[in-house]
C-alpha cells in the first residue's frame, strides 16, 4: 500500500514545492506572463523551460528502462488524433487558465498558501469535472 501511494504523494508534494517556489500559484504573475503587450512578466518561461529540461532527461531514462520502478508498465499516451473535444477542452482550459490565472496544480497548491481565494478556483474546477462527468455518462 505504502509502495504505491508514497511514489505519487512525494512527487505532488515536490511538484507543488516548485511551483510554490517560482511563483506559479500567484495568478498576477501567471497574468503577467500573458500580458505580451504590457508589464510582461518572463518566470513562468523559466518554470516551463525547467520543467521541459528535467522532462528532456527522464524520458531518455525512461528509453533505457523495461518498467516503471513502482508499476507494471508505463502510461503513455496511445493516441494521436485530434478531435474536437479535445481542441474544445484546451480552449476552455487556456480561457479559464487567462481568467483565474491559476491552472490545476498551482490551484492546488495555492491552497496551501491562500486558501480562501484558491478554494473558489479549485471548486468550480471540480465543479467543472463533475458536470464534465455527468454530461459524458463517466460518473
């Protein structure tokens, strides 16, 4: 039991601790970096530029290896097609993501920072998948 959720719980807390760390659970500079035309704040290319560094090395380790250390197999992505759910759903993701300025995990891990003004964000986002949910017949 413990094999299987410490791997996940370390690696969410990790994650959050970055994200904390550079600023990503503040929605003024999530906005800021969006603001080309403005008061253009870079950090968020830096956390993304990182992010894709330390992501550029585990795949070329994840080449070498036969399973995962703490699964069976790996979970990758088995599809290539784009539909228009898909390009529906990042849409709506992006238009959110602009509003709030927060996405899912710095939602999250804001509400370790703020939790009054994270909360409203993190409800209506699972609000969000709730009705997502329904409407699909996955409940």
């Amino acid at each position: 039991m413990i094999k299987r959720i410490l791997p996940p719980l370390a690696s969410g807390v990790l994650f959050g601790a970055g994200l904390a760390l550079g600023g990503m659970t503040n929605p003024a500079r999530v906005r800021g970096f969006l603001d080309i035309f403005g008061n253009w704040d870079p950090t968020l290319a830096f956390v993304m530029g990182g992010a894709v560094i330390v992501m550029a090395v585990a795949w070329r380790f994840r080449e070498r290896m036969a399973h995962p250390l703490f699964a069976e197999k790996f979970s990758l992505p088995d599809r290539t097609d784009l539909t228009g759910k898909l390009i529906g759903g990042s849409a709506l993701f992006g238009i959110g993501w602009g509003i709030a300025g927060l996405c899912p995990g710095p939602g999250v891990a804001a509400l370790v920072i703020e939790p009054a003004s994270a909360a409203i964000f993190v409800i209506a986002m699972l609000a969000g998948m709730g009705i997502v949910r329904l409407t699909e017949g996955n409940a």
